[in-house]
C-alpha cells in the first residue's frame, strides 16, 4: 500500500490528514476550550483517523462497487467540511488569545477582557452547534461501514513505488523520436508539396487522432525548411484559443520585434501591424491544433495572400475543419497514419533498453504483443514503455500489463480506447503523484507551466509528504520529474543539464485527467464553450479558463468552499473574493483587466497560503498583512508595481516573495521565514537599516538584487560596506543563488567578501563589467550555473577553468585591447562544462583535449569590432578539437558595418565551423534577422 502518510491533501483521501492533525493541534496546544468542546474534539479525532484508514485501504483497491465508492465520497466531503469549521474555530481562538496578550493594564484592560471572553465564549457557542451537526454525519457514515460491512468487502492489492532521479535521456530521446522512429518519409512528403516552387500562397492541413504525432511532424518540417523563408512562425491554437494571443505570438515571431510593446496592442491594432509587415515578405506560418472552421478564419484574415511564395502548414484532428482550411485541392491535405509495425516496436525498445537487440529473450514475444495493441499510436507506445520502465523484467508482470490493455484497439481507436490505455499508466501511479497529475487539469490546453511555479501550487495544496531532509519544494521536484520519465508530462524547456524548466500536458492526457478529476469532484472547470459541473453540490478547486458573461451567475453559486481558485482570464462581473471564505490558493493568471478595487478584500482570505498575480497597473492593499498563513507571494509578471505596501513585512510565515524590480522594504528583517527574495531594488530610497537587516535572513537560500547606488553619491562607501557586511553574514548560511544586477560599477565586491558563500550554486552578475574576476570566487566549489560581465583576459579562462563543478558559463566578454582579443582554452580546465556563451566574443583558441564536455557553443560578434580587431582572415579556432561539440549558434550584429565585411565574417566563421563537421551538425541554413541581427546555426 502506497500509503498517504505524511501528504495533508490529497485525491485518495481528501483533507483527512490535514483534518486530523489540527485536531491533533487543539488537544495538545494550550487553548481555551470549554470541557465539552474539548469531548467533542477526542470524538471527532478518534473517528475520523478510523475512517482514515480505510479510506487509504480504499485507495488500493483496483475497482469498488458503487456503494463503497460512494460511502468514500461522503467521508471525503466531510473531512472538507469538518476542516473549514476547525480552521474559523482556531482563528477565532487566536485572535481572541492575541487580543488578550495585547489588553492594556487598569479598568480598561479589565473592560477589554471581559468583552473578548464574551465574544469567546458565543463564538464558542456557534461553532459548537456546527460540530454536532458534523457529528451526527459522521456517526452516520460510522454506522455505515459497519452495517455494510466495508471492511471486509474490498479486494486489496499492494503496489509501492519509490522515486527515480529525472531521467538524464530526455532530450536525446526527444531529439530521436522527431528525426528517426517514422517520421522521415511523411516529414519529406510534406516538404515536397510545401516547397514547390509556386508563387501562389498555399495552406496544406495534417489530420490525425490526438497523440499521432501531428505536431511532432508539423515542428520537423519546419525545423527543416523555415529559415529558407523571410520569415516564419509556429503557434499553438488549442480548442479554447485566445485569438488576442495568437496573433501577438505571430507578430512577434515574425518580427522579432519588443514583447511589451507587441503585448500592449489590441487585437485590432496587431492584425493591422502583421498584414503590414507580411505584405512583401515570403512566410512560413504553422498554425497547430485547429479545432473549428471559425477560429481559421479568424486567423486567415491577418495573413496576407502576396503572391510571394508564402507557405502555411496547419495540424488538426477533425478532417471537416482539413478539407475546408486548406487550399482548394484534395492533395494539400495530408493524413497522417499510424506507425507501422516496425517503427512502432523500434519507438518501443528504444524507450525501454535503449534499441531492440538489448531487449531480454524472455520479454521479446510480450513485448510484440504489447506494440500491436497499442495499434501504432505513438502516444500509446510510449505510455506503455514509460510504464514498463518501472517494472522488473518477471514475465508475469509484462503479462499482466498486457492482459489490462485488452483487445479494444484492435478494432477501432476512438478516445475512449485511448484512455482505457492511458488509465493503465495513470493507476500505476503512487497516489500522492495521481493526485499530483489529476490537479494539472486546473490548466488550459497547451498552457506551459513552469515547474518551480507548479511545485510550489502543490506545496501550497497540501499534496507534498516530507521525505528525509529534503525540503517540501526539493520532494515536489521528485514528484515532477517522476511525472516527466513517466510521460505523463511532456517537457518544453529543457536546460543545458538535461533538467526540465516547464512541461505542458498532451490532450490526450489531459482529456483523461479531466474525466477523472471531475469523477472525484477533485476539479471544476468553466470554460465559454461549455460548462463542465460536476454534480456534487460543493466545488473545492475552481478553475475558471475562458468564460462568458452566462456563468457569472454560476460562479457566485459556488464560492463558499472553492479552495482553489485560477482565474484566466478576469471579468468585472466575477463574484468578490470575499466570497471565498476557505480559499486557500489563488491564481489570478494573464488578467490584463483586473483592476486594484478587485484586491481589496484579499485581506479576508485568512487561509489563503498560496497569491499569484499576473495583471499590469495594480497595487497590493495595506491589508495584505492580514493573511499570516501566506507563505507564497508571486508577483513576478505584475508590470506596474514598483513598491510593496509596508504592511508586508508583517507576514512572519512568508517564504517566497518573487517580485520584478520592487523597492527593498523597510523592516525586512521582519520576515524571518523567508527562503527566496528577487528581484528586489536597491537605491538611495533603501533605508540603510533594511540592507543591514538583509543579512538576518538566515533561511534565504535565493536572493536577486537590482543595485542602483551609483558611483558619485557621497553615500555610496556607506552602502557598499553595509552591504558587503549582510552578504558576508548570509554567506554562513544557506544562499545557494545570487543574482546582481546593476548599471553602475560592484568592484567593491571584488575583495570586501570576506566570507564567501560556501554553499553557493548559481551567481550571475551583470550589468557592469567587473575588472576581474572576484577574489572570494576561488573558493565555490559547488558553483555550477555562472553568467558574468568581466573584462576577460588569458588569466580569466585560467580562473573560471578551475571551477570544478561549472556546467554553464554565460560570459559576457569586454577586452583592455585588441591584443588580448586571442585568447587560448587549454585542456586543463572546465572539465565539467556542458554549455558556453560567449557574449562580444574575442577569438578563443580551442587546444586538443579542451572543454571534454562541451555540448553547446554560442557565441555573439560585433562586425565592426571583429573588423577592427583582427580583420577577416579565416581564424583557426580550433572548435574541431571540441570532442562533445553537438551545436553551434553564432549571432553577428551587423550595426555599422558594411555588407562585405558581414560577408567576410561570415565565411570566416563558416571555414572555422567546416572544419569540425565530423563532430556536429549545422542545424539550419543562415538565416537573416532584424535589428542588424545575423544568425548562424
């Protein structure tokens, strides 16, 4: 038995564990409670950890009859229930306990006293009559599991899991699976009809059953042959699209042009811009995942037909919405078929060994058997591996997967058959990760979460059980990357280590997590297309994608116990926060039009643990101060706050407090819980008692700090030292990240860090271009993750070389002269680095055997100096001697110099690249960007 142990929520057992340890909490904390609220509490604990314990039973079990399943859905309501009346009965009992620590001596003090008992001993009363008429439902539900006998009338079966590390093959297995397992014939047949030679503009639509690979193959051809357009572009449409969105993410693709400034503009406005700028150029637009023939319409009028050879290539799942998008010729809509048996079985083996001659003997038959009832839906196939990889190589357990796959593929294959299959993977899951998956259906279609974000969400809900010494956020990352090597999650963003930055959820599997969320009235969605209800009468997490002004009335009817509150997208109708009265987390995402008015009630929200906000032009309330359960504060995409309200320094349990470029409050050192603070700005505002008070926090394991202090003001000494001193002070502590940006010079820190931070693992500081690399940098020894402005010399590489855990370097270069411009790597140093970026790139020579391994070199030359500097003559950079060299990307800007002299870089550049071809791949032809942008891949 898996067990939930340890998790406060979770899908298998409600608020249960939450529940009972605040009951826990009552009996043993000194609170003043009448003798028989007191019998009532020892009541409700002993019950309730008895029922607790079925209800875990109950979560092993592979299928219940409809009256145990319903007997566990009213316990689990329940325990919702019986929590929110504990959690207004502890508030009240400490508000009123605080009230009477603050009373004043003297008759007053007396007076005072005596109407905080009063007020004690109704609240007392009333919450009293609640808890009898919980208790009398859960004698009810008692009484039912005895005359029914529950206990003994389920079949258990055990089936514990542990967590693996993510698996390190991700982006290799990615790479595969696009260029080699069954795509390279249908990818050249669709180049052949998109590159064609015609003039005239074409659409050519792919159809498909989701998870076939649409995408996929659609990304390919346009990896392939988009950089031989003018320009190009690949959205995502989804079945509820913000067409707002869509046409912002065209225009700057297309234009490379300011995401703010894109952003501002109205639908309207941007159509305009975009058919302006695609009036002469030969574009290359994908448009993926169209579900109607409106939504194409709608984007088809910002996409000018100019008879420049324009090409648009689109994927859909409904062959009616194929037909009529594409041009007027049956041979521009192309049906993308299964996988044959043999890619199928070679997408199979390679999931699972590696390749299908490393496959066991005894596991080659079940194996086969297993491929052909997948029916060649990639999707399934790599389900059913991601499955198999936790599996011992018994026979039996192959055999018993297969057996639950059943034969239903093998006559048709619609969505229902799809997630007969998927469910396998879904209820092989321990339960803390179900209840983990089933909570990703809060999210939109195609929406990419961020991982750090989605941990602390789950943090915040309750669903991460303490593991060892790891902290709930570092276990929430187990849990993520569990998720990720079990395909359950796909990766976006993977970073130079093969960690994952952000996933979205295939539709397939979101459509099934949905099902199932909704069956366990685990999530209530409402989107404008349609309203999905559950028929439960209480909503506890609330998601709210894309609505209309016809559910407002809807929403109001079921705030009183929504705990979980995402609201997509903001409208003035929307019911008052205060109606929310056991929220928990709220996420207020891409509200362009949420207004402050609408925050003025956050400060009721007495259990709100969890505030996100992602709006422009608001302000948080003084009362903000009010939610002392709140340990996330995320205003990181909030443009327009420059300043927090002074209260906020009363949130004693806040954790995380992510914020852009915000002013340093006074009486930080308030907040000594907190573990992440950035970015926050520093300048001759900043009292100096706040910069003196940041080397208190002694949990602070991330800080950011924009450093404004310039170097003429008479103060600036005064700051610099107390601010070296609270570094030092933090560094003895647990900083493991640093981020310092600042416009004016931080030479002061080159030698005044006494103590540097030994536990130190990212640092970037940029902005100003140090003299030379810090002293104290020596001796971080854990330090993996670099990005500095330095002017670099050969003594440079030799420091930076000696990092002995370095895998990234982002290095932004400014050389004393032209002499020092040719520098030398030699084979002794950075033996862990895995990416460089070179910044104003001086001419490295690489020796034999340098930077073992090197995957990815990117470097940025200025023309106009390179041209100054050392001319045009084809260098020898030796980048053949880069033995783990896999991709090059070289950006030339291209501002004040002549068109030959590019050239002459470029071929330059090219002659250095040709000589390592044996040992990576140019990934793209050269293509041409604005803003005197040139960039080589």
């Amino acid at each position: 038995m898996d067990g939930n142990g340890g998790i406060m929520v979770s899908a298998a057992t409600g608020a249960m564990n939450s529940l009972l340890a605040k009951l826990a909490a009552l009996l043993e904390e000194d609170y003043q409670m009448q003798k028989g609220m007191k019998r009532e509490v020892v009541f409700l604990k002993d019950e309730l950890s008895s029922m607790n314990a079925l209800l875990q039973r109950l979560a092993d079990a592979e299928t219940l009859d409809p009256q145990t399943k319903e007997w566990r859905s009213q316990v689990r309501e329940m325990t919702y229930d019986i929590e929110d009346c504990v959690d207004e009965y502890l508030r009240q009992l400490n508000h009123g306990r605080t009230q009477r620590q603050s009373q004043s001596a003297g008759i007053m003090g007396f007076i005072h006293g005596y109407v905080q008992k009063v007020k004690d001993m109704v609240a007392q009363h009333d919450i009293a009559e609640q808890i009898q008429q919980l208790k009398a439902r859960i004698v009810q539900a008692s009484n039912r599991r005895k005359r029914y006998k529950l206990d003994s009338s389920v079949n258990f079966n055990s089936n514990s899991k542990s967590l693996v590390p993510i698996d390190r093959r991700l982006p290799a297995l990615y790479a595969e699976l696009d260029s080699l397992v069954g795509i390279d014939g249908p990818s050249e047949d669709i180049i052949k009809l998109v590159d064609d030679g015609e003039k005239r503009m074409k659409v050519l639509s792919i159809v498909g059953s989701g998870g076939s690979g649409k995408t996929t193959l659609a990304n390919q051809v346009y990896q392939k042959i988009g950089d031989k357009f003018d320009c190009k572009a690949f959205v995502s449409v989804s079945q509820n699209p913000d067409m707002g969105m869509v046409f912002r993410t065209i225009l700057y693709q297309v234009k490379k042009d300011e995401v703010d400034r894109i952003r501002s503009g109205d639908k309207e406005q941007v159509i305009n811009e975009l058919r302006g700028f695609l009036k002469n150029q030969r574009y290359f637009i994908v448009i993926d995942d169209i579900w109607s023939t409106q939504e194409w319409k709608t984007i088809k009028c910002s996409l000018l037909e100019n008879n420049c050879g324009s090409r648009i290539l689109m994927t859909t799942r409904i062959c009616t919405v194929a037909k009529s998008c594409s041009s007027p010729c049956h041979d521009l809509v192309y049906e993308l078929r299964m996988l044959n048996e043999d890619d199928s079985k070679r997408l199979f083996f390679r999931r699972i060994f590696g390749s299908e001659d490393k496959c066991p003997h005894q596991l080659k038959d079940i194996s086969i058997e297993i491929v052909r009832k997948c029916g060649g839906l990639p999707l399934a196939i790599i389900s059913m591996a991601s499955l198999l990889t936790t599996k011992s190589y018994a026979r039996a357990e192959w055999f018993k997967v297969s057996d639950s796959i059943g034969s239903g593929l093998e006559k048709n294959s619609d969505v229902e058959e799809m997630n007969m299959i998927l469910s396998l993977s879904y209820y092989d899951l321990p339960h803390h990760l179900r209840t983990c998956l089933l909570y990703l259906s809060m999210f939109p279609e195609d929406y990419i979460i961020e991982r750090d974000c989605l941990v602390r969400r789950w943090v915040a809900e309750g669903f991460i059980k303490v593991n060892g010494g790891r902290t709930l956020e570092e276990e929430g990352e187990c849990y993520f990357n569990e998720l990720i090597n079990r395909s359950m999650m796909q990766p976006v963003h993977i970073q130079y280590d093969g960690t994952v930055y952000s996933c979205r959820v295939h539709d397939m599997i979101l459509d099934l997590i949905i099902s199932k969320a909704m069956e366990e009235n685990f999530v209530t969605i409402f989107t404008d297309r349609k309203q999905m209800i559950v028929s439960k009468d209480k909503v506890h997490r609330l998601s709210i994608v894309n609505h209309g002004q016809e559910n407002v009335a809807l929403y109001s009817r079921v705030t009183t116990h929504v705990r979980s509150l995402n609201i997509f997208r903001y409208c003035e109708q929307m019911p008052p926060l205060s109606n929310f009265p056991a929220l928990r987390m709220l996420d207020l995402d891409g509200n362009e039009n949420l207004e402050s008015c609408y925050l003025e009630d956050v400060g009721k929200l007495f259990q709100l643990s969890y505030l996100r906000i992602k709006a422009s032009n608001i302000s948080l309330p003084e009362q903000i101060c009010e939610l002392q359960c709140l340990v996330t504060l995320d205003l990181l995409n909030c443009i327009g706050i420059s300043k927090l309200p002074a209260s906020i320094v009363k949130l004693r349990h806040l954790k995380w407090l992510l914020v852009n470029r915000v002013e340093l409050p006074d009486g930080i050192g308030n907040m000594q819980a907190l573990e992440f603070l950035s970015l926050m700005v520093v300048d001759y505002s900043t009292s100096i008692s706040s910069l003196q008070e940041l080397g208190t926090l002694t949990k602070l394991r991330t800080l950011g700090l924009d450093w404004r202090i310039n170097d003429f003001h008479k103060e600036k000494v005064t700051y610099a030292d107390i601010f070296s001193s609270s570094l030092g002070k933090l560094s003895s502590s647990n900083l493991q990240y640093l981020t310092l940006i600042s416009p004016w010079s931080l030479d002061f820190l080159l030698d005044s860090w006494s103590s540097p931070p030994h536990l130190l693992q990212r640092l970037q500081i940029t902005g100003w271009y140090l003299s030379k690399i810090p002293v104290w940098m020596a001796s971080l020894a854990d330090l993996t993750y670099l990005d500095i402005e330095v002017k670099v010399r050969q003594e440079t590489l030799q420091i930076l070389g000696n990092f002995p855990a370095l895998q990234f370097l982002n290095l932004h270069s400014n050389a004393a002269s032209n002499t020092e411009r040719w520098l030398t790597v030699s084979n002794n140093g950075f033996r862990c680095l895995q990416k460089l970026k070179f910044v104003h790139w001086m001419n490295l020579m690489f020796e034999e055997g340098a930077m073992t391994m090197l995957e990815t070199l990117e470097f940025q030359i200025i023309a106009h100096e390179a041209r100054d500097g050392c001319g045009f003559d084809p260098p020898d950079l030796g980048i053949s001697n880069l033995s783990a060299l896999r991709k090059l990307v070289v950006d030339i800007y291209c501002e004040c110099a002549r068109v030959e002299e590019v050239e002459a870089l470029e071929a330059a550049i090219r002659i250095a690249a040709d000589s390592a071809s044996d040992y990576f791949q140019l990934e793209a032809p050269l293509g041409r960007h604005t803003q005197g942008l040139l960039r080589l891949l």
